[in-house]
C-alpha cells in the first residue's frame, strides 16, 4: 500500500516539482519542446517536454483536455520500444494541459547538415553517412513491421544522442495502417513536409502505403550528400476552401533530377487526380546520376537512392530491403553508433 501511495503521489506531482526546465528547444503544430532535467532521480537526468497546445477555439471540449491528436501520439508512444526510436518516458495531465516526457538526445540530422555545410570539411564523411543512415532505416523498418507509417520523417526529426545513436522522434502526424477503415489521408488534407512529400501524394493519391516514408528517406540522404534539401520547391498554400492545390514547383524540383516519371513503369499514373497537371510540365530525363557527381557515393550508393527514389511505390525500396542492399554491405561498413 505505501508503494502504491508514493506511485500515486509521484505521479500527482506538478511538471514543474518533478523537472527543472532548463530551456525552449523548438515548437511545431501541435505544441511546444522544452529540455528538462530531472529532480528525483539525483543524477541530473535530462529529459525533452512536449507541452501540447490546448484545443482550438470552437473545438468540441474534452473533460481532459486532450487533443485528437495527442491522444493519438500517446497511444503510439506507449506501443513501441526500440533503440532507434526515441522513448517515451511519462505523460502528465495538469490543468487541462498535457505533457509527454521523452529521453532527451543531444543533436539531430539537420545540426549535422548544417555543421558540414559551414565547416571546413564540406561533406559528412562516408563512415558516419552510412552509420546514420542504417540506424534510421533500422528504426523505420521497426516502425513498418508494427504497421506504422511516420508520415512526417525529415532531419529535424531524427535525433542523435552524444553516443551517436540516431532515435526516431515525432510521431505526431503517425497512423497505424493495418486494415484501415477509411482512406489514410481522411482527415489529413495535407501530410509529409513538402521537400519530403513523395510523388504519389503530390499526384493526390488518397491511398498510399509505407513507401512514403521511404521516398522520404531517399530525400534525407540527398540532403546528407549535398547539404541542401534535395528537392527544395515552393509550397503552394491552402485556397480559402482548404482544398490542397497541385504543388506544381515542388513536382518540377524533382523531374529535373528523376526525369518525368513514365507511365508504363508507374501503373495508376494516368488515373492520378493531379496527373493533368503533371502532363502540362516540360519533360525531363532522367539526371540522378549526374546530380550524384562528385559526391561521397559509390556506384552502389547510386542505385540505392535512385531505388528510393523510384517514382512507383509498389516498386520502390522498402526499409527491409533497403538494411540489406549491397551499399551497406561494401566499405566502410556502418557501425551500430
């Protein structure tokens, strides 16, 4: 009963008696991300807060305050365990707003980026490109084989701890995809950040499937390559119904380097809601290779990403496949961390 009592009365306790908020790292859609560092442990444990905004005006309330939304992340959170994923430590309800305790990592893909595109040495180096990009692959392929789609995989959302271990965070915008009773994107007029978004959803497809995140992926490693989003279009917003219009500079941004996707190799195409519009743009052939040029990438590098990158989602490489392709097998050999 006393351990049941001092369970009970920790879990009472206001955020602000169990961490010591030590500073503002970020905020997004759904809410704001602060560091944090433990008072009961004794060891000084940080930790990252995810405070979720409360609901919109005009919302249906909830007598916990807990967003669709929220609801959701927890859920998931809850579900998975994986050393590539970034763990979900307690969640705390207190007046009406709700917070989720996360282990907290260090860096993340972008702050690499950035340090190479600014240092002296203007590339990530091939050792720590590969170790990097299989501990995300091995994290994706976790989250695929327990039927979850990330939606939203783009390098401000991939962590690195100080032990060079890549967590997976954010699945704020994740869906379970096993035997859906309704179209995936119901509810969800817009999903994936634009550079990452891939052409099925550009062409306004209604289902789609776990390749999205891998055509994500294939964008990520692009980036890691050149420093620079791969595929950096306008986004075209919202008109005043909400109806998500044809991301036209977005689809030329990546034509220009995959060539015009044809339709024999990509079956549906010529029924694809948006593919009117595709045929109003200038064709293209197929750069990818050129593009590589010059870069840290093998041979087998550039066939791994142009299978990433393949336009077709049936075809394209899936996280499974893409552990075991030939590019990891070959030196350097990645490491673990």
């Amino acid at each position: 009963m006393r351990l049941y009592r001092a369970q009970r009365d920790s879990a009472r306790k206001p955020v602000n008696a169990k961490y010591a908020i030590l500073g503002f790292i970020s905020s997004g859609t759904y809410g704001r991300v602060y560091k944090a560092m433990s008072r009961d442990d004794g060891e000084g444990q940080l930790y990252a807060i995810k405070k979720f905004k409360p609901d919109k005006e005009g919302e249906m309330p909830t007598y916990t305050g807990v967003t669709q939304s929220a609801a959701r992340e927890i859920a998931l959170n809850r579900e998975i365990k994986h050393e590539n994923i970034i763990a979900l430590r307690e969640v705390m309800l207190e007046e009406k707003s709700i917070y989720m305790v996360f282990e907290y990592a260090e860096h993340d893909f972008l702050q690499v980026i950035h340090h190479h595109a600014t240092g002296l040495i203007r590339s990530v180096p091939a050792p720590v490109l590969k170790s990097l990009m299989f501990q995300l692959l091995n994290g994706v392929q976790y989250l695929h084989s327990s039927h979850i789609l990330h939606r939203d995989l783009k390098p401000a959302n991939i962590l690195i701890t100080s032990k060079g271990v890549v967590k997976i965070g954010d699945l704020g915008l994740a869906r379970l995809v096993q035997n859906p009773l309704q179209p995936l994107s119901y509810g969800d007029k817009v999903v994936v950040t634009i550079w990452y978004r891939a052409p099925e959803l550009l062409m306004g497809a209604r289902h789609y499937t776990k390749a999205i995140d891998c055509w994500a992926i294939g964008c990520i490693l692009g980036e890691m390559l050149s420093l620079r989003p791969m595929f950096k279009g306008e986004e075209a917003k919202l008109d005043s119904k909400k109806n998500v219009p044809f991301q036209r500079d977005q689809v030329v941004k990546i034509v220009e380097v995959l060539g015009t996707p044809d339709p024999s190799r990509w079956p549906g195409l010529l029924h694809m809601p948006e593919y009117q519009n595709l045929a109003r743009i200038e064709r293209y052939k197929p750069a990818l290779p050129a593009w590589c040029r010059g870069k840290a990438l093998s041979p087998a590098g550039v066939e791994f990403m142009n299978q990433l990158l393949d336009y077709n989602p049936t075809t394209r490489l899936n996280a499974r496949e893409a552990l075991q392709h030939r590019w990891f097998q070959e030196d350097p050999i990645p490491t673990a961390k």
